[in-house]
C-alpha cells in the first residue's frame, strides 16, 4: 500500500554497501579485532543471586604462568554521578560501574566479580578457577510482586521510592512509581456497558543478537585509552569508559566495529571497562569475548512483569475507561523502561478518562535494558487482549472496534505532547482491506487440530537524538559521507539515500562510512527508532549545507550573483552556465577549492509509529503446540526509504514476537539460579518456527521529517504476542494471559477447561 514515490531515490532498493564485505568475510567484528602483543581477558561471575563479598584472594591466579593481571572490584574508581549514556535518558553511574564490576554485593547470578587477562583466552579461563571469592550468601528476591513487598530482601540500601520527586524515607526495592492520567476514571468506568480486568505476568526475555559481546581495549602509557567495541552507539561508550574509569573524555576513543545484531542490549558496557582496566596492568591491547551463557546471564535482558489491565466500553464499543498497573522488574540496579510501556499501553486509542500506574522494581536478575520497543510488547500484550474480549463481549468486529476508537492527531498521550499526524487508523483500514483478513479461515487443520485467526495493534514512540555527519565531494564527484550512527539494520544505505536525494547526485556516487568518535561529532545512539530519522534529518541539512557551499563558490567562478544560480538535480545552472556535479567536482580541483562540511542536528520527533497485525494459528490439543499458519504485518514507515530494509524489519519484528510469544523466556529456581542457560535450553524460533511473512507498507508522512520518514525497526515486535493469544483464543476458547504461551502451559489450560 505504498503511495506512488515522487523522488528519484528514495522508494528504491539499492545494494547495501556493506554488503559485500559482510557476505565476503571482510568486516571486522568485535572478536575479529586483532592487535600488536594483544592478552586475553575473562571474567569470574558470582555463583550466587544474592551475595554479600567478604573478600577476593587473586594470588594463586596471578602466580600461574601466562597471568599478566588480575583485577576485583577494589581496581575500579569509586564514582558518583549521572551522565548521558544511554537511549534518550541519564545513567546512574555508580550503579553502572557496580554493574560491571560488583564491589561490596553480588546481586545476581553471572555478576562480575573479578578478571584475568593472560596471553591466551585457555590460560584467563584457567586463573579463574584459581581465584578465591568469600560470599556471605544471602536470600534472593526474584519475582516483581515478592519484591515490593514490605519485609522482601533488600538489594540496593540507599535506594528509596521516587514518587513523583518526593523520596521515601526507608529503604525499598520499588525505585520509582510513575503516574500517568487523564479525565475521570471513575466515571469513566460508571458509562460502561462491559467492564473487563485481567491480571497478565511476563517472565524475561533476552534479545538473542547473533554475535556475542565482545570489545578490545588499549591504554597506552601516556593516558590514552582506545576501545574497539560492537557497539550500538560509540559515544554512549566513551560516556559511560569516561564516568566508570574516572577518565578524561578527551583521552578516550572508540572505534566501533560492525556489530552482529543489539535490538537494545548493546547499548551499556560490560567488558570495555574491564578490558580497559585489565590493559593499563598488563600494558597490552587486551580482546575479550563473552561466551553464550555468559551472554544470557550477565547481559541485559528484558524485565520480566506482572501488569493488570482494566478496560470499559459502552454498549456499541467506545472505550469510556482504561486503566494500568505495570509492576517491572529493572534487575539488580534500577531502570526497567516502565515509562516506556506505561506511554505504549493504551497508545493506539483515543482516551479520555484513564489513569495508568508504573513501578520500576529491583530484583536479584541481570540488570534489564532495551530490547526493541522496550517495555511495550508486554504492557500491549495486556491492553490488546482486553480489548479483544470487550469486543467479543459485544458482538463487535475486532478491526472495527480498533478503527472506531483509534488515536489521531490531537489526542492525549502519557508523559508527552499530543500525537501530530499519525497513521493508526490507516493500518487498520489496509488490515481490513487486506487479503489475509479477506481469505475465509479453515477452522480445522490436518489431524484435527483447531485453528483461529487473531490481530492486535501495536505502537512505539520514535526518539530524536543528536546526530553528526561530515561531507566531502570528491574530485570524481562522488561524496564520502562520514557518519557517527553504528549501522545495525541497513542504516548506511537508508541515510545515504537521503542524502543523495538531498543533494542531487545518485546514491552510487555517495560512499558512507561509520567513523570513531574522534572523527565525528557526538552522536547518540542507534536505538529508539531514531536513526534513519534523526540522522537523515541531520544528512539532509548537510547536502543543504553543501549545496550553499557550492553555489557560493559558483558565484565568484562564474561571477554571477548567487542568488541567480539555480539547482536542478545535479545540475548548477546561471546565465548561460551549466555544470554537474561531478563537472564540478573537476572544476574546484582545478582551482584549488575544497567542498566539505559537517553537522550536528536534532530533529523534532512527536509522532511515533503503529502497527496492525493479523495471524493465524494451528492448535495440536494433544501436545499444546502452536504453529503459526499464516501472518500479516501491517505498518506505518512514513516513508519507505529503502522498501526492503522496511519489510526486512517487519518480518525481523514478527519473528522475534513469535518467539516472545510461544517459547522464549528465562527460567529461575527459587535460589535464583538461571536453568536455561544456553541456545539448546532457551528456546529461540527456528526457520521451522516462522512462516513466510506477509508485509503491507502504510505510508502517512511524518510532518516533522523533510521526507516523512518514521521509524521502523521497534513497533513490528509489539504485536504479536497479543494476535497470538487472541488467535490461539479464536481456536480454542482459551484466554492466556502469561508468557510465553508454550505447549506445556498451552496443553494445561486445555486440560482444565
């Protein structure tokens, strides 16, 4: 369903230019870094959940022939502090720093507690078992609900509750209740014909990026430091290396690598400050790679939650009321994205009366951080399957009752300003003109088993973020654009584009490049569905930039007034001249004149992206498994500019929300103990798992953008879950209301209806 493109670029589906390289093995990851004396790091991580350290003996380590050092908590600077490292908000430093390297407490299983680096990873891997560590164990809390509890184990002793500024006076686990609201609730819920409360828990997602975290780390003699890391945004790791080490930002480079897959968990450090430390005693470059479980225990994943949701409608299906209650679990140190679901919850819909409780909540888990629409697939989850079973209390067609009450321009939203345009309600509509919603559904498979259809709505709000570029023309006429934005999921092509559609040239004649943070200026992160936006708003300037370079350059070449030359394309045209670009490019060789520029821009980003979704589904009543038979994705790009890298991300989306939705989740015994631990044990879909996804492209131009772009990359995971559910309803009658909705918890509640 997209519109007809007026541009000469934008709308098409070049070749990535990485991607030879990539496919040839040429690109340089974070594990394949290589450099002159390089040692090896590995890190010893906590036994236990919760614990206290009494003491850490690394003699015997260090004594072990190949031992170049061995750090502890006791190696890292005590900081304080805030600082601007992450997706669109402060840091707490201290607790970033106790993150990773424990000091004083152990706070969850796979926590590091000390470091090794040797001449070889075999011979790290061998000091470890040689490290003393003397735990004083203590009980652990690991559910969200036990936590907030009022005698529950406390983790952290100086946090106290925020509630809107005012802190408690003892010592809590709950670090912030967040309130949102609008209207009367109470009345809201007195208008209603049908009132529906359900109560939903979540357990703990991990992000299951390809390549593991890995970074290498130098500090030179004369205080400079570099880091070579796979990265999701080199400036948030120059911030956070500075703040943990206690070290002169000047003095500090990062060099990011290509990075095999983030989706949110690669935005924090783990190992650069260890490796960074672990090189200043060895006085080597120092590599270190993470293992797979040391990936799934240590790294952050989801929050797990336990959120209710109470939703009113009148009798021809207007919500009068919605209210929330999420209680997320941030891990061991604070910050599980609850702002993020609680604004996400209701958004797809028109409120005027609803109240939405938020509690971010410490628990003895790896501290959580994004993964793709962080906190909103679950809060979603919950609001999307309420809605359903008021619609079907009511008789009301599922779709239709999406498109009477859908979100528009000028509505009300949580913790922001009122939506510009948007274009939920045009999702729904190419739903319900889509083939998929048009096909007849057969209600029953081979073998008997039950299949049903379902669809859910989803949003996630696109952050702005500062991004910085350079630009050179060069003598052939081609351009080199110098980006700071780490390219995950086709970035280098889609802003490319821009810029070429921007200036005039073709997007073959413009070479990009991902460059280090002494090359470019700050840059925020890849992350938040900002970076085809934020940073092709920022490339759009710079052609600009540097298409008023060149005119004025024209005019005292040409000696015409400046205000006469035109701009038709490439072409450069006044009073009986005329050049291309790349005629140009010749020209100001000749004469010793040099086009480049650079920028920093922020855009202004109030819009945000939807998404409808419609699946169905295949229920084996003897095993409880679910097969996906068929799946739409239905979205809101704005503007595709680059269609493919936009359906890529829609079915990338789909298909980690099948398996957030069916499989996924991690497994704790009651000591806090992760049981699946490994790819064979947590179970990730498979190509056996995931059917071919159909994908529609909605295009409703973002008016904040010069070419309407929205960002793509995080609402397609919304969805899901909550189709899912409804479909696996549709088949069978079931309502489930916790994930994953695995074959085991599938086959039960059969059982017991």
């Amino acid at each position: 369903m997209t519109t007809e493109t007026k541009y000469r670029v934008i709308g098409t589906r070049p070749v990535r230019p990485d991607g030879v390289d990539k496919v040839t093995g040429r690109a340089i990851y974070g594990a394949d870094v290589v450099l002159p004396r390089m040692a090896h790091g590995k890190v010893l991580r906590s036994p236990h959940a919760h614990a206290r350290i009494l003491s850490v003996d690394t003699t015997q380590a260090e004594a072990l022939a190949g031992v170049l050092a061995v750090i502890c908590g006791r190696d890292m600077p005590a900081v304080s502090g805030m600082a601007a490292a992450g997706e669109g908000g402060d840091m707490n430093m201290r607790y970033a720093s106790n993150n990773v390297m424990a000091h004083d407490k152990a706070l969850y299983e796979g926590h590091a507690v000390a470091a090794v680096v040797a001449t070889s990873p075999h011979i790290a891997k061998e000091a470890l078992k040689l490290i003393k560590v003397e735990y004083e164990v203590l009980p652990p809390v690991i559910d969200v609900r036990k936590a907030m509890e009022p005698n529950a184990p406390i983790l952290l002793e100086d946090l106290r509750t925020d509630t809107g500024g005012v802190k408690s006076e003892t010592a809590s686990n709950i670090a912030a209740h967040l309130i949102a609201e609008e209207g009367d609730i109470e009345k809201g819920f007195a208008d209603a014909a049908v009132v529906v409360e359900r109560e939903f828990t979540f357990q703990t997602v991990h992000q299951g990026y390809i390549e593991p975290h890995a970074c290498a780390a130098e500090w030179r003699a004369d205080g400079q430091i570099t880091v070579w890391a796979s990265t999701q945004g080199s400036f948030a790791v120059r911030q956070q290396c500075a703040a943990i080490l206690q070290h002169p930002i000047g003095q500090l480079k990062v060099i990011p690598t290509e990075i095999g897959g983030g989706f949110g968990g690669k935005i924090p450090v783990y190992l650069e400050p260890i490796a960074a430390v672990l090189s200043r005693k060895a006085q080597r470059p120092v590599r270190m790679v993470m293992d797979r479980t040391e990936v799934l225990m240590a790294t952050g994943p989801t929050p797990g939650a336990y959120i209710k949701v109470k939703m009113g409608a009148d009798k021809n299906g207007n919500i009068t009321a919605a209210q929330g209650y999420l209680a997320y679990e941030a891990g061991a140190y604070p910050d599980s994205f609850i702002g993020a679901g609680m604004t996400c919850l209701f958004a797809p819909y028109n409120l005027k009366n609803v109240r939405i409780d938020g509690f971010d909540v410490v628990v003895n888990k790896p501290s959580s951080t994004a993964y793709r629409a962080p906190g909103a697939p679950i809060a979603e989850f919950a609001s999307e399957t309420v809605l359903d079973e008021i619609a079907e209390t009511l008789g009301i067609d599922r779709l239709a009752i999406r498109a009477q009450n859908s979100a528009k321009e000028g509505d009300w939203r949580p913790f922001g300003p009122p939506y510009t345009r948007i274009g939920h309600q045009e999702c729904v509509a190419a739903a319900q003109a889509s083939a998929h919603w048009n096909t007849p559904l057969v209600r029953e498979g081979k073998d008997g088993k039950k299949r049903g259809r379902g669809v859910a709505s989803g949003y996630w709000g696109n952050w702005d973020g500062i991004s910085s570029c350079i630009g050179r023309l060069n003598p052939n006429g081609t351009v080199s654009l110098l980006e700071g934005s780490t390219d995950i999921g086709g970035s280098r092509a889609s802003i490319a584009m821009q810029f070429a559609e921007a200036f005039g040239v073709t997007y073959e004649q413009v070479h990009p490049a991902v460059v280090d943070t002494d090359t470019v200026d700050y840059n925020d992160v890849t992350g938040g569905s900002r970076t085809t936006f934020g940073t092709g708003y920022a490339v759009y300037k710079l052609a600009k930039k540097m298409q008023g370079e060149i005119v004025g350059q024209l005019a005292g070449l040409w000696d015409v007034p400046a205000e006469s030359i035109t701009i038709d394309g490439s072409s450069y045209s006044s009073n009986g001249h005329s050049a291309t670009i790349t005629q140009l490019a010749k020209l100001f060789e000749e004469n010793g004149i040099h086009i480049n520029a650079s920028i920093t821009a922020k855009g202004s980003n109030l819009s945000g992206a939807f998404a409808t979704h419609i699946v169905d589904v295949e229920v084996d009543e003897e095993t409880g498994k679910v097969d996906i038979v068929r799946y739409t994705a239905i979205q809101d790009a704005g503007t595709a500019i680059h269609p493919s890298y936009v359906e890529g991300q829609m079915q990338g989306g789909v298909a980690q929300g099948i398996g957030w939705a069916l499989s996924e989740g991690y497994v704790y015994d009651s000591e806090g103990h992760l049981k699946n631990a490994t790819l064979l044990d947590y179970r990730m879909p498979t190509s056996l798992d995931v059917p071919p996804i159909e994908t529609i492209i909605v295009e409703v131009p973002n008016p904040t953008h010069p070419y309407g772009v929205r960002g793509v990359g995080e609402v397609p995971i919304v969805p899901p879950c909550a189709a899912i559910a409804n479909a696996i309803h549709d088949a069978t009658g079931l309502r489930l209301r916790d994930l994953p909705m695995s074959p085991s918890r599938v086959w039960e509640a059969l059982e017991k209806q």
